[in-house]
C-alpha cells in the first residue's frame, strides 16, 4: 500500500479526515440543541462555519486522492485547500496548522519519490 507512496502524506489525509469528522460532528450537534434566543448566533455561525466546512471536505478527498494516484500536484493544491480554509474561519486555523505542515511535507515527499522513479524507469 505504501509502496512509491509518501508516508507523511498519509499521515495528512488520517489528520484531514479526523478534522473533518470532528468539524460536521460539533456543527451538528450544534444544530440539535434547543436554543431559544440564540438564533442569530446559531445563523452568523452558520454562514461562517459553511464554506470552511466545504473546503476542508474538498481538500481531504484531493489530499487522498493525491495519496492513491502517486500525484504530488493534488497534494500541493489540497494543501493550499487547507490553508484556505484556515483563512476562512480564522478561529478554528489552530487545529488546520498541523494539516498544512504536514501537506507541504508530503507534497515535498511525494514530489522527490515521484522524481526518482521515473529517473529509474529511464535507466
């Protein structure tokens, strides 16, 4: 499974995944408490929680994608993904950093593993 495969980058998408599990799963239990006069903060949360919510999701499925097809390119656009959607709920930017870091690690990785193949393969 690892094989030509960055390990870093693995560790990237297990982090993104747990990040995005954690994100829908505090959203909705957010959504399912009784609030009574909160409506205007549960509907400004709302809209500022959405579109971080769909970026990470979209950077998590480029960022395994980019693990399956060996493709450093997917990496590096999942990572600026990432880093995305930390500037758009500036909040929550904490918990993305280490997301970010290791995305540009395993970009870097993935990249020279890449590099060395097809240096080998033209040998």
């Amino acid at each position: 499974m690892f094989k030509q495969r960055s390990n870093i980058l693995f560790i990237t998408v297990i982090l993104g995944l747990a990040y995005c599990i954690y994100l829908v799963s505090s959203f909705n239990e957010l959504n399912n408490q009784d609030t009574t006069g909160d409506d205007f903060f549960i509907a400004i949360l709302t809209i500022l929680v959405i579109p971080h919510l769909v970026v990470t999701a979209l950077a998590t499925l480029l960022i395994f994608l980019s693990f399956i097809f060996k493709n450093p390119g997917l990496a590096l656009a999942s990572t600026i993904l990432y880093l995305l959607a930390a500037i758009l709920f500036i909040l929550y930017a904490i918990f993305l950093l280490p997301v970010i870091i290791f995305g540009f690690i395993g970009y870097r990785n993935q990249k020279k593993i890449s590099h060395q193949q097809i240096q080998n393969s033209t040998i």
